[in-house]
C-alpha cells in the first residue's frame, strides 16, 4: 500500500509539473524585468519558455519509468508535451546534453512499440520535427545527437513494412521516414539494398526519394509515392 501511495504522489506531482510547464510554453519568453527597487542590478536577458521547459523535462525525465508511462493521462501529456517542444523548439531538443537526450530518445523509442495509435502518431511526429531540423540546420550538431536519432531509420522503415502496422498511421509515418532518409541517406541505401537481397522469388525495385531535402512539398510527394511502393512491398512480402 505504501508503494502504491508512492507512485500516486509521483504520479499527481510529475503531472502538475508538466501542465504548468505546458502553459510556460504558450509564452515566448519568461519576464524577469527588473522591479524599482532592483534599478541598481544589471538586467537579465530573457528567458525563453522552451529553455525552462526543458529544464523542467531533465527534473522529470528520471521519474519517468515504464510503470508511471501506464497511467494513460500522464503518458498522453508527457508525449504531448515533447512533441509541442519539438515543434517550436527543435534546436533546443538537439542541444540537450547527451544523457538527457538519451533518455528523451529512450521515451520515444518505448512509445513507438507499446502505446497506443495517438501515442506513436505524436512519436512520428517529435522524429519528423527533430531529423527535419536535423536535415536544415547549418549549425553545428552534437555528435550523440545523430548517433542516437540514426536508429530510428530502421525502427521506422520496419514498422511500415509490418503487416499489422495500423494503416492509419502510414501517413505520418512515411513522412517521418522521408525525414530520416534525409539525414541518413547512405544508412537508407543499405536497408533497401539488404531488403531487395532478401527477395529471391520476387523483383523489389529501390524507391529513391528525390529530392532529399525535408520541405513540406517534397514531404508530401514521397509520402503518396511511399505508399504505393509499400503496398507493392507487402504483396510480395506476403508471397514468401
């Protein structure tokens, strides 16, 4: 029973958390402006909400197990709450220091295989922001930042080739992986490769998205090229 009491604390507490976090986010900025009697002290630069949010994150990040990610209200607003970063802020997700973006990338890659439709489709979407960003930037990237998004090319690309992948996530999935084949062009390469090798009762043409920059045109074209290249893929898988 004291266990129990426990985890429900954790629980009302990391969920209080993340609601007052998820409100900073609809500020741009924090203001810390100076009071009269403070005239004398140097002003302090503004504080973005994503930085205090992300602050927020590495508090709760460590209380976030797997038996805490089975409360279903909990596990929506955390995954809600990452993905709403990643969509303002995808330069601050990929500045985060290495363990706390392992951690991040753990949640997301658990989520992907264990929760429901809604959870993975905000999984798809945090990838799609965070390898187009990724993909874009001209500034310099921490190297554990494409090292531990690289996996997810693979987990991606397998979802989609599985049978019972829920075809109503196809569409945000194929522009998730269009978004990581821009990042890891020679990595995708060698999984259609290791694909078309597999087959040896059937011909498996490469699809080569072109071109392999993540702009919501292009996005948009592979995903209807995507799919029709999948249901070509699966028919033949099913031959086998």
């Amino acid at each position: 029973m004291a266990s129990e009491s426990r985890e429900e604390d954790a629980y009302r507490d990391i969920l209080l958390i993340m609601d007052l976090l998820t409100q900073l986010l609809s500020k741009d900025f924090i203001d810390f402006s100076l009071t009269e009697d403070d005239e004398n002290q140097e002003p302090e630069p503004n504080i973005q909400a994503a930085d205090i949010a992300l602050y927020g994150l590495n508090i709760i990040m460590p209380l976030m197990d797997a038996e805490l990610l089975k409360f279903p209200a909990l596990c929506s607003r955390y995954y809600k709450l990452i993905t709403f970063i990643s969509e303002i802020y995808p330069d601050k997700i990929c500045q985060l220091p290495q363990q706390l973006f392992q951690n991040l990338m753990a949640s997301i890659d658990i989520a992907l295989v264990s929760f429901s439709s809604e959870i993975t489709h905000l999984c798809m979407e945090f990838l799609a922001m965070v390898s187009t960003y990724v993909a874009t930037t001209r500034e310099p990237l921490q190297p554990h930042t494409t090292a531990m998004l690289e996996p997810f090319l693979k987990l991606v690309f397998d979802m989609l080739l599985h049978q019972n992948f829920d075809v109503d996530l196809t569409s945000s999935a194929s522009v998730t992986l269009f978004t990581l084949i821009c990042c890891f062009q020679e990595q995708y390469k060698r999984l259609v490769e290791a694909l078309i090798a597999a087959q040896t009762d059937a011909a498996v043409s490469p699809l080569t998205p072109t071109p392999l920059t993540p702009t919501h045109v292009n996005k948009i074209a592979f995903r209807r090229n995507f799919e029709r290249y999948m249901g070509g893929i699966k028919a033949v898988l099913c031959m086998k």
